[in-house]
C-alpha cells in the first residue's frame, strides 16, 4: 500500500482520472500529464498508469455494475477506481479509502458531481460482490488480458507459445535499467558508487545495470554527468550489434542512425564506437532532444532534421559504412512502460506501419556501402513489423545477407523466463533485431574488417 501524500487522495484522482479520459479520447498520456500542475503530476501519473495497467478488467466490472455507463468523465473516474481496487492485493491505497476518496472526487468536480451517487452506488455493490463479480469477468478475454481483444488475438497467433506470458509481462510496472558509459567508469565500478548511495542494482547485459527500485533521474549517482543513461536492456543491443567486428582503416565509421529521436543509440554508438554519426529526425523538436542527450554525455553528432526516407533532401551522396534503422512501429513491445498504447493503437495501424517501415527500407538501402552492415528493429512483438518485414525485404534485395541476431525478443519480467525464448536473459522491452549485410557486387570492396 502507498505512503501518505502531501496532495489529498481526492485530488489525485481526479487528475488520473482526467489522464484515463484524454487517452480514451485518443490522446496519449504524454500531453496529458504534461496539464497535470507539477505537484500532482507524479502521482497521478502513477495511479493513471496503474489504471490503464488494469482498464481491461475495470471496463469488465464497470459492464457488470451498470446496464448503461455515466457521462465520459464520471466514467474514467468509476473505471479508475474499479482498475485500482479489483486487486486487493495490489491495490495502491486500501480499498475502502479508494471508495471514499473517489466518491469524494466526484462530489467535488461540477462536472462528475451529477453522477456522485451513481458511482458511490456502483463502489459499494463492487465491495459487497466484489468475488462473484471478478470471476464473472474472467470470462471476458479483456478483462482478464487487459488488452484490446484483437491484440490478444495478434500475440496469440505471433507467439502461440509465449502469447500468455508476453500480455502478463506487458501488465507489469518495467524496471528501470541504465547504461553506463564504460570509457568514464567501469560498469563494476559504478555498480558500487550505486551500492555506496544505497540505491542496490543488479548487472544486465553488457552494459547496463538495472536498479532494485526506479528513482528520480537527477537522484543518480553520474546521470546529470553524463556517466550514465536511462535506455532498457533490449535497446542496449542496439550499438554492439551494428558495430561489432567493424572497422575501417584510416578514419572513422560512417554511421547513420535514421530516426533517432530522442538519441539514446546515437550516444551509446559514440560511447563504443570509433564513429562519425548522422543522426536523423523528421521532427526538428525531437531533433533537439537528440542533442540534448548527447550534450549532456559530451559527445558529438551531426544531427538532422529531415524524412529519412527521401535522401535526396539531406544526403552528401557518401556511402554509409553501417545503418541503423529504428523504424516507427506500434511499439507493442514497450506497452510496460507505455500502457496507454494498448488502448490509442488500431489493428489497421499494423498494416500502415509495416508499409512505412518497408519504404524506408527501400530508400536507406542504396545509401549502405558494400560490405556494409544495416541494424533494422523495431519495438514491436508483431511479426509483421519484424521477421515478415525482413524476409520480404530480403526476397527482394538479393544483395541483402543476413547475419546472426536476435529476432524478436519478447517483454519478460524476470517471472515468466520458462516460457519464452533461449536468447532472452533478462528483464527487458519487447523487441525486433535483424542484421543485414550488402555483399559486394563483382570488383566491388570486400566488407570492412
């Protein structure tokens, strides 16, 4: 259960309520938590994410309570609460407060005042029946799952081995994992400037560390130094895939990593890499937050403002050594730490998304020198925005070889490891990895070695 806040419970959820209304209007949780005042954001950013955690099964209990749902506000504040009741066990605040409180929410908002008695009437016959009306959800697919019913449908069919685990995984809070810039600070060195802060965290992958509990970025110990990033385990794969074994003689690599906002991999490519980077955006505000990460790491990128599926606007017309690719996609594998994306996507975004990702393969393809590496991936657990894009792309590309990488990994939080892959070894995201290689025509350049 929760500590007491400064700002009354009431209050808090009101406003995560107020976030839960905006993503139902298809707004995302960025923008709208962004209208929270800062004092009440962080814990309605809590209690809103708990709740879209959840929303599956509160619309379940709400469907089961009342023939026909109250007004849209009054009824992001009922599914709120029923999303952070239904679990006692995991419920943020005991039960009865949450009941209290929210009704107390609603008789202080002119907008859900009306439905006051509607929702408190609702509440208490969910305390009375609370276990006959949970297992009479269960029969409902998303109620149980908490994801929309052709998203269980699409996992099931993608990973019928695994489609059970990957929705549990994706219901829990994700982990907060760093990378440590190693050319400052050894990573072994730095996980005991963690342990003398009293902030316990446990090695992950080649460079990251995750911590035992998430804390405030400017509380880490090196972040404001740049010493080290907030980037997941499965996306620390990134920059050791693309690079390793590459090497040119004479000068740098010639990188570019197309659509790089906000500029993790840029800066973890620069960390480990001896590399001339071209980071590209097609929003220039998101371009700034590229260099806002590197600046605050201290090191450099030419960066880009331009559609990294037209070259002709922004290319020198110098062959790229290595690509990385981190193509728009559902991002159905980072809904840990996204939830809100189950509920904003669409099944037909699935379709759009893949022709996108399929022309920028097309237009960064020419622009990789033979011999060269292109590192494609997604966050995504659908197929059709990995291994189908790969194979398709690789049956018409006959200079396109690919070379050993992960696939698809799929979101794990430590408890469901049994059922999924033999390359997964951590709690990481969702994510899609494939490495193509362009073999030189006849008289061509063999690859950099």
């Amino acid at each position: 259960m929760s500590t007491a806040s400064p700002v009354p419970l009431w209050r808090q959820l009101q406003a995560a309520a107020r976030v839960l209304a905006a993503v139902r209007d298809g707004e995302s949780t960025t923008p709208a938590l962004a209208r929270v005042e800062p004092g009440l954001r962080p814990a309605a950013q809590a209690l809103a994410f708990h709740a879209l955690r959840q929303l599956g099964r509160a619309e379940g209990l709400r469907r089961l309570l009342a023939k026909r749902p109250p007004p849209p506000a009054a009824d992001a504040l009922l599914c709120t609460a029923l999303a952070l009741a239904w679990n006692e066990t995991d419920a943020p605040y005991e039960v009865f407060t949450l009941v209290d409180q929210t009704v107390d929410a609603a008789k202080r908002d002119a907008v859900t005042r009306s439905q006051a008695n509607f929702i408190n009437a609702c509440l208490r016959r969910f305390l009375r029946e609370r276990d006959a009306l949970v297992a009479a959800s269960e029969r409902d697919p998303v109620a149980r799952w908490n994801h929309p019913r052709w998203w269980i449908d699409r996992v099931r069919a993608d990973h019928p081995q695994a489609w059970e685990s990957i929705l549990r995984a994706n219901n829990a809070q994700a982990p907060m994992t760093l990378r440590v810039f190693e050319r400052k600070m050894p990573r072994a060195d730095y996980l005991q400037t963690l342990a003398a802060a009293q902030m316990p965290a446990t090695p992950v992958g080649e460079y990251g560390v995750m911590l035992h509990r998430p804390r405030p970025v400017h509380e880490i110990p090196g972040f404001d130094e740049g010493l080290v990033s907030v980037q997941d385990a499965a996306a620390q794969l990134a920059a050791p895939l693309l690079l390793e074994g590459m090497a040119v003689s004479g000068r740098p690599l010639r990188v570019l990593d197309a659509c790089a906002a906000p500029g993790g991999k840029t800066a973890h490519l620069l960390e480990i890499g001896d590399v001339e980077v071209t980071a590209l955006d097609v929003d220039p505000a998101r371009c700034d937050r590229i260099r806002e990460t590197l600046g605050r790491i201290g090191v450099q990128a030419r960066v880009v403002s331009a559609d990294a599926a037209q070259p002709s606007a922004w290319w020198d017309g110098v062959p790229f050594d290595a690509i990385l690719l981190d193509a728009p996609c559902t991002a159905s594998g980072i809904v840990r730490r996204h939830p809100d994306v189950r509920w904003l996507r669409r099944e037909s975004d699935i379709a759009q998304l893949a022709a996108q990702q399929a022309r920028l393969l097309d237009a960064l393809w020419p622009l990789l020198a033979p011999g060269g590496r292109m590192l494609y991936c997604t966050c995504s657990v659908f197929r059709a925005e990995g291994e189908v894009r790969v194979q398709t792309f690789v049956a018409h590309n006959k200079d396109a070889v690919l070379r050993p990488a992960p696939g698809h990994l799929l979101p794990q939080d430590g408890a469901n490891a049994d059922a999924l892959p033999d390359n997964q070894d951590s709690d990481h995201d969702g994510f899609f990895y494939s490495l193509l290689q362009k073999t030189p025509a006849p008289g061509q350049a063999p690859p950099p070695a």
